[in-house]
C-alpha cells in the first residue's frame, strides 16, 4: 500500500470533552446555524480551472435558491466571527461570490470566497468535518511555529483562515526558475526550518501541494517562508520519515536546492536555530501547551501499531527512553518537545 492509499484510509478522530473544554477555554469554540453537512446538498456543479486551463480538483457547487439564501446569510456571519469577533456592522457589504468543493485528499473541504462590495477586496475560508487530528496540527502550529492560526469549531465543523502563498508544487514549477541565486540560497535555508518543525512537531505528510511559499519583499531584495497549510496528518502516521518533509519525492526540488546551496554546517546551524527559537516558544507558551498536550493524551490519534512503531523510530535516533515509555500518540509529542527543552537552550533578546 503506497502513501496516498493509506491517507485515504485515515478515520476521522472526534473532539472529545477534553479538547472541547480546551478549545472553549481558548475561544476557538463558535455557533453557527450551519454544518458541514449542509454544505453536501449541492444541486449541481462545473470543473474549476486554472489560467492555464488545468483542472485544479475543485468544483464550483450551486444550490437551489432558498439553501442558497440561508447558506449566504450563515457564511457572513461565519466570516465576522472569524475575522471581527462577531461585529456584524459590515455585513450589508459583503457577497458570497462562490462555494467550491475539493474532491481530493481526505479533508474534502468547501472554500468560500467573501467579497466587501465596497472596495472590492475579497478573501477565503474553510469549511471542513471536524476532526480532532486536524485541530491539533492547527493548535500545535500556533504555538510552535512564526506562523498565527485563525479557526473556529463548532460541533462537527471546522471553519478555517485561508493561509495566503503559492503552493509549492506550483512554486517549483512557475516560480522557481524566476529565483537569482540568493534567493534560492534563502529558501534552501527556509525548507531546512520548515524540515525541522514538521518532524518535531509531527507534523505528517508535508508534500509540495500542502505547504506554501510566501514571497516577502524588503528593503531591495525578496525573502521568502513557507509555512503548513495541510493539517490532516498530525500525529497520525507510524513511519518516521513520514514527518519529515525533505523524503517526499515532491519536494525533491527545495532538498535539491538545500543540498547545492547549503554546506552541512550550514544546515546544522539552521536546524539548531529553529530547535532553539521552538524551545523559546515553548516556554513562552507553557500553560496553554500543557493543557494542549494534556487533551492530545486523552484522545485517541492513531492505531496502536502507528504508535508502537513511532515511538520505537524516535528511541533509535534520540536513544530517548521517554519515547519508549509513550503509550499514545500526545504522549510521543510530549516526549519530543521535552527533548527538544532539554537539550537545545536560547538566549535572551
């Protein structure tokens, strides 16, 4: 069974009392009158292309008037929780332009795109089945990463913040070449600490479709990040390298880049920089992420022989006995980001 066929048989994992009481504490928790499942009565739909005329595996859904009138006025709403706390001064000038579906991967979400009709500036969101690996993997990127996550949950919905960026496969295919050698020498550096978040946050399956490059002008050159936009493999798989984004086959083009680019003290100094800025995270965020980690202890994340094999990886490169001792999937990411406090300090600003 290759890759992809096992993340098609990955189960939905549900929120349970203690991560529900985790994410009310946190205000991630919402209300709305509409689910997820509302969003499936679709009565038609057309292939969404993109400027090149390429299928993009999302379909523009419609619905009949009176879904669609409810739909609309539930989605506003949505968007002022999501970016106002609930201010809905402005919501006489927003439009619902359209409602797409992705057939592909697991999360299968709708995005909606909301437009102020007044300035015709527009943005996108998220509507996906809430599923607590998921919910994970956006809280642990909060805390761990330079990256702020915007969510909210209600019941079995999710409803997610689009991250801004050009995703990485259409990045080495269109952008890339464009790059001057320092540039390129700088995002080598980037796809090294992005390498060493996903593994130590466990963060899985971090191919070039599910991450972004982010072009950030400064000064008189373009520096760039990338940062997760697929949240689905958090915790989940049993192998190793699963976690650790410079394996996959499509990213070959950023672990070309790093290894022509970067000398391996180079690499090593990048990879103990992010360790040492993570465990300064770390202690910033200390009571929120004990409490993070104590719901991903009580919930179950993976099969047993998932965790069994992680742990055992994990132990044969740390020689770590506190992966040995890891009897579930939170307990391993307790494990690593004790490791990671343990033997990589930081100095104060």
């Amino acid at each position: 069974m290759n890759d992809d066929e096992r993340q098609l048989k990955k189960q939905y994992y549900p929120i349970n009392a203690t991560l529900k009481n985790y994410l009310e504490k946190y205000r991630r928790l919402t209300k709305t009158t509409i689910f997820y499942d509302d969003f499936l009565r679709f009565q038609g739909s057309t292939v969404v292309f993109d400027k090149e005329q390429k299928d993009t595996l999302w379909i523009r859904v419609y619905y009949n008037e009176f879904e669609r009138d409810e739909l609309d006025t539930s989605l506003k709403k949505i968007y002022t929780l999501l970016h106002s706390d609930g201010d809905e001064s402005s919501r006489e000038f927003l439009n619902v332009d359209y409602i797409d579906f992705c057939t592909f991967g697991n999360s299968k979400p709708f995005r909606v795109k909301i437009r102020n009709i007044l300035n015709d500036n527009y943005t996108h969101f998220y509507i996906k089945k809430a599923d607590a690996s998921r919910i994970f993997g956006l809280e642990i990127e909060h805390l761990i990463s330079p990256n702020n996550i915007n969510f909210l949950v209600h019941e079995e919905t999710l409803i997610e913040e689009h991250i801004v960026g050009i995703p990485g496969d259409v990045f080495i295919e269109n952008n890339l070449k464009e790059c001057n050698e320092h540039e390129k020498t700088q995002i080598a550096k980037e796809f090294v600490k992005f390498n060493e978040r996903c593994m130590i946050g466990l963060l899985g399956d971090m191919r070039s479709y599910n991450f972004v490059v982010i072009p950030i002008h400064d000064f008189d050159q373009r520096i760039f990040r990338i940062r997760a936009i697929d949240f689905d493999q958090q915790s989940y798989e049993g192998s190793f390298k699963f976690y650790k984004p410079h394996l996959f086959k499509e990213n070959y083009k950023f672990s070309e880049l790093v290894q022509n680019k970067l000398k391996p003290k180079s690499i090593e100094q990048y990879q103990i920089e992010e360790r040492s800025i993570i465990v300064k995270r770390l202690i910033d965020t200390k009571t929120r992420l004990k409490r993070l980690i104590e719901a991903m202890k009580a919930t179950k994340l993976a099969p047993q022989e998932h965790i069994q094999q992680l742990q055992e990886e994990i132990y044969e490169v740390t020689l770590d006995v506190e992966f040995k001792k890891a009897n579930s999937m939170g307990e391993i990411v307790q494990a690593a980001l004790n490791f990671m406090k343990r033997n990589y300090k930081f100095e104060d600003s």
